[in-house]
C-alpha cells in the first residue's frame, strides 16, 4: 500500500463527502459525539454496498486500509 502525499486531507475529504452522502440517502445521521472511527467503518461500508469503491479482501480489512480506500476515493472526487 503505497501512502499518498495528502492522504490526512484526502481523509478529512471523504469524511465530510461520506456523510453527506449518507444523511442525503436518508440512511444515517451522524452525531458531533460520533468517533473518527466509525464514522471512517460506516462510510466505507456504505461505499461498498453502494459499489462507489471495490470491497478490500476480508483479510485485510482494517482501520489503516479503510482510511487509505476513502483517501483513494476522496482523490477522484
């Protein structure tokens, strides 16, 4: 997995993208107490079932991989 040169920008991108995104679906409505953490899981869950971003294998799925997935996505926006 190769690092991307702004990839904490690109991250806060797709978190910001990734919640409007699911409160216009009408399927979630974050809260200020929400974490970083589930925000980022529940983001790139919804990406997947949606087919925006391809599924990472079940193995490597983690926290690390899915902030490198949405920083990929935010990047193409």
């Amino acid at each position: 997995m190769k690092k991307l040169k702004n990839e904490k920008e690109l991250l806060k991108k797709a978190i910001e993208t990734g919640m409007k995104y699911a409160e216009a679906r009408g399927v979630a409505k974050f809260e200020a107490t929400d974490s970083a953490k589930d925000k980022i899981e529940y983001i790139y869950k919804l990406l997947v079932h949606d087919k925006l971003i391809q599924a990472l294998p079940i193995d490597q799925v983690s926290q690390v991989t899915m902030k490198h997935k949405l920083a990929i996505w935010a990047s193409k926006l």
